[in-house]
C-alpha cells in the first residue's frame, strides 16, 4: 500500500509566478529619486519608505504600508523635517521591521543651519496605524566643507533594540537606540588616520549574537580609498576588531555590501581597481578577531572598445546554502553592461556557479540586490535597460546548489540604467509570506517620477496521483522541470530524502513516472535542487 506524501517546495518556477499586485506613487517631482526602501513584516504585510510631496524647496520623507493580498494602502505618514518653513529635503536611507511588525526608518533630513547640513533622522512607527512610537534626530557637529550626517541603513537586534549607521562630518558613525524608547545606548565613530574627513559607511550588518558589523571606505593618502570594516559589542559599541583593505593598484577600492553567515563570519564585497579597470572583490573575515579567511577577485572578459570595458561592479551579497556565499552586480565589456551572480564555497571562496544576464536590449543590466528564501535559492533585481533607451526592473530567482533558474520576471517603465550615470542600488527587494516576494524602484511618469512596488506570488506546481492497477503515477506539469523527485521509506527525523533517479516520461505537457507497488520507498516529494 502505498502512502504519498507530496513535500511541495514553497517557490517554483517560472511558468507558476504572478504578478499579485502593483501600486505607483507619485512623489511629485519630474526628477529622478532616492533609492525606495522596502521591508515585509511577520505578516507578510509590504513597507515601503521613499521620498514624496516635493516641492521647490525639497520633499518629506514618506511610509505606506500596502496589505500583502490585494496592495491596499493600510496606513501612510509623511516627515516633514525643521527645514526653512519646515520644507526642506528629508530623504529615507534604511528601513528594518521588528518581531511585532512596527516599524522602524533612517533617513537625512536638512537642518537648515548650514549649506549641504543634513542629521541622522530615526523614527520608529506602530505597525497598526502609523502612530510614532519615537523620533531621534542626531547632528554630529559642523566641519568646514562636511557638516553633513547621513545615515546609510538600519537594523534590528534580537530585542529590537535599533543600529544606525553612516558618516558624520567625514567620519564613519554608529549608534544604537533602545527598541521602546528610543534612548541611545552607544555610539561610535571612526576616523581614519589620515584625518581626512573622507571616510564613510556604506552597509550595515548585525551578526547573530547582535553584534554590529560596518564596512565602508576610509581614506590614507598612499592608497586612496580602501575597504574599511569594523565590528563593534552590541552591548557597548567597543571595537571587537577592524580590517582594512587595499586592493593592487592602491587606487579606489569600494565596499557596497556586507553579510554573514550562521557563526557570525563576516563577508564584504564591492569593487577594487586592479591598476586597468575594476574587479569585484569579496572576502571572508573570521568571526573572533577578524582574521582574514579567503579573499576572491572576479575580473570580467574584457572585449569591447568603451572606455568602461572590463569595469566589474559588485553591489550586494547573501549567503544561501551552506553557508555558501551569493554576490550580484554587473560587468561591463565597454559596449553595455550585463547583470553577473556568483556563488562561492563559504569554505574557501571556490566559484560553485555563476550567471550572466544580458537583457534583450543588449544594453546596460545591473543586478542591485539579492536575498535569500527559506529553502535557500537566490532572488536577485536590478534594472535592465532596453535598446530604445527606456528600461525594466528584472526579477529572477536561482536554485541555491546550481544556479538554475527558476523564474523570471520583467515590469516596464523603470528610470533609464544606462552607463556612467546608473544610480546606486535603484531597486529594493523583499521577501514575504506565502512565497511573496516584492520589488520597488523608481518609474517614469507624467509628469512626475513615481515609485513603482510590484508583488510576485510564487506558487508551487499541481502534482496528482493517478492509481494505475498495481502502481501509482506521479503527474506534474513539464514546466516544473527544475524540480527534483525525491523518496523517502520514513518521515522520521525529517526523512531519509534522497533523489529517486528515475526519469520522467513526457505526455501532453505533463511529466509522469509511474512507480511500482512493490517499490519500498513509500513517500515521495518534489524539491527544487
């Protein structure tokens, strides 16, 4: 007798994905934006932060939050910062959600005292209608010619205490916040040696025992810019350890992203000049005392005429399966630039498996931004320019052990990705319930810019069980392809799951492997490899 027991992966491939919804927001302004922010809470409910009402004198910063099923606007807020008749620029940076779903934003907001002076703005929000919970605004102080702060990310500890994190007068700068108050419990600043007043964070990453990792550039005069990664105590915001890196040519080397993986390892990727053009560069630091483990450069084929050819950009980084490590960006032969995603052993940094995407403009393609799903596979978006000059926003996922690609998904009227001009990181990405998962980015309208969020639901392949006298037959659709057939003889401690090595027989669009009653493995599921 046999019991069937179909384990459905939760994502899918790319015949089985929908467009759910789609909402535009119009923030008034016929220029281009900031980079929207975009988070999912414990519900499965869409955040996003991002410029809006703008107006001669500057923009607030905006919240909406959209229902996960139909995107409703649930509730929306405005901040209107102490700008000159209290409008000025306030622009959001970060945006983290904690375990009760409230919500918290970092973002610059000008303070009207001096030219280009902008202070860190937090504010943490109910996630049931909006109301503040608390607000904290903080100014470093003024240096000639760098009196700005500005905030680059946000992120939550295991209480939902706050981390913030930017550069403060040319320095880079770190504060925590306590999660019910608001109340600062440390802060910390780094300057480099040099005295530059040219140092800065660029990301932010809280490890699992809540300890604060920040990378960034800081200046020395021999060597430019260089990669500069610091992690401080959660409990007191002392240096545990620092690193820094100059890449070969001792020119600019720039860290965009950082992650790490279960131990609290740490892994920074950016780019780095090799002396011709720039590579991307990814390394691992021990968790301890920072200890370099492996380092790995890519440099691209190198086979146009532009004068960006061979330009390696990496942009943002996860870690997927095993602790293996996922890094996206974009590489440039000098012509266009496509889309490139790299998975390296969290071993030894081993390239495991790579993708290039050229979009069907041949034109400029860069992904911005990866994340993780629960069975491990990488979800990547960026913008993909066409050839008429107009572009997309291209959403793709990939099997976490191959790179195969599961689905793919293209949404027009993105801002122009072209070339030298292509904004940083233009796209956010979110991941929610029930296989959602969620892309925002600015779009072209009339006669102003909008902010564009389009939610894709994943949803897994219709398997049946056909009794066929003695056996039984398996039957799915043929474009679930990249789905594996597994068995198992128990369920006991999650089963003893391995790949049943048959192979299917195609019949009218359906897979079917019929299998014999005599057969001891009486469980069977699909996974996606």
């Amino acid at each position: 007798m046999f019991v069937l027991a179909l384990t459905l992966a939760t994502h899918s491939t790319q015949a089985a994905v929908t467009e759910a919804w789609v909402q535009h927001w119009t923030t008034g302004t016929p220029y281009g934006i900031e980079q929207p922010k975009i988070v999912c809470d414990v519900l499965g409910d869409v955040i996003l932060a991002t410029s809006a009402r703008y107006s001669a004198a500057g923009c607030d910063m905006q919240v909406v939050k959209y229902s996960r099923t139909n995107g409703a606007v649930l509730w929306q807020r405005y901040y209107n910062g102490p700008g000159p008749a209290g409008n000025s620029w306030d622009v959001p940076a970060g945006l983290a959600v904690d375990a009760n779903g409230d919500i918290v934003v970092t973002g610059k907001s000008f303070n009207a005292i001096y030219s280009y002076d902008y202070d860190f703005y937090t504010a943490k929000y109910s996630g049931t209608n909006g109301a503040i919970l608390w607000e904290r605004r903080f100014n470093g102080g003024t240096v000639v010619g760098a009196s700005s702060d500005t905030p680059v990310a946000v992120a939550l500890d295991g209480s939902g205490n706050v981390i913030v994190s930017g550069t403060s007068v040319g320095d880079f700068y770190t504060t925590k916040y306590a999660s019910t108050t608001g109340e600062q419990i440390w802060e910390q600043r780094y300057n480099s040696p040099a005295g530059s007043g040219l140092d800065g964070a660029t990301a932010l990453w809280l490890d699992p025992f809540g300890n604060a990792v920040v990378t960034g550039q800081s200046f020395t005069p021999s060597s430019w810019l260089d990669y500069y990664t610091a992690k401080y105590s959660g409990t007191d915001g002392s240096v545990l350890w620092e690193q820094s890196y100059d890449g070969p040519s001792s020119r600019i080397d720039y860290a965009s992203a950082v992650s790490g993986d279960r131990f609290g390892n740490v892994l920074v990727t950016g780019y780095s000049h090799n002396g011709t053009n720039y590579d991307y560069y990814t390394d691992k630091y021990a968790s301890t005392n920072g200890e370099l483990l492996w380092e790995r450069r890519y440099d691209g084929q190198i086979k146009g005429t532009g004068p960006r050819r061979g330009e390696d950009q990496a942009m943002g980084i996860g870690v997927h399966h095993q602790d293996n490590i996922v890094v996206v960006g974009g590489t440039d032969d000098g012509n266009h630039r496509d889309m490139y995603i790299v998975s390296y052993a969290g071993t030894d940094g081993s390239p495991i498996w790579e993708r290039r995407y050229d979009g069907p403009g041949n034109s400029n393609d860069r992904a911005d931004v990866v994340a993780i799903d629960a069975d491990g596979n990488v979800v990547i978006a960026g913008l993909s320019s066409k050839s008429d000059g107009t572009a997309e926003c291209y959403t793709a996922k990939y099997a976490a052990e191959t790179g195969a690609i599961l689905w793919e998904k293209r949404y027009a009227g993105a801002m122009e990705a072209g070339g030298a001009t292509y904004p940083p990181r233009s796209v956010s990405l979110a991941l929610g319930v029930d296989g959602l998962v969620v892309v925002a980015f600015p779009t072209s309208g009339s006669p102003n810019t909008r902010v564009t969020t389009v939610a894709y639901r994943e949803i897994p392949p219709v398997i049946s069980a056909i009794q066929t006298g003695s056996g039984l037959s398996l039957v799915w659709p043929t474009n679930a392809n990249a789905f594996v057939l597994q068995s198992a003889t128990t369920l006991a401690n999650d089963g003893d799951w391995q790949d049943a090595n048959l192979t299917p027989t195609e019949i009218n669009g359906q897979n079917v492997i019929t299998v014999d009653a005599t057969n001891a493995a009486g469980f069977f599921r699909l996974r996606q490899p």
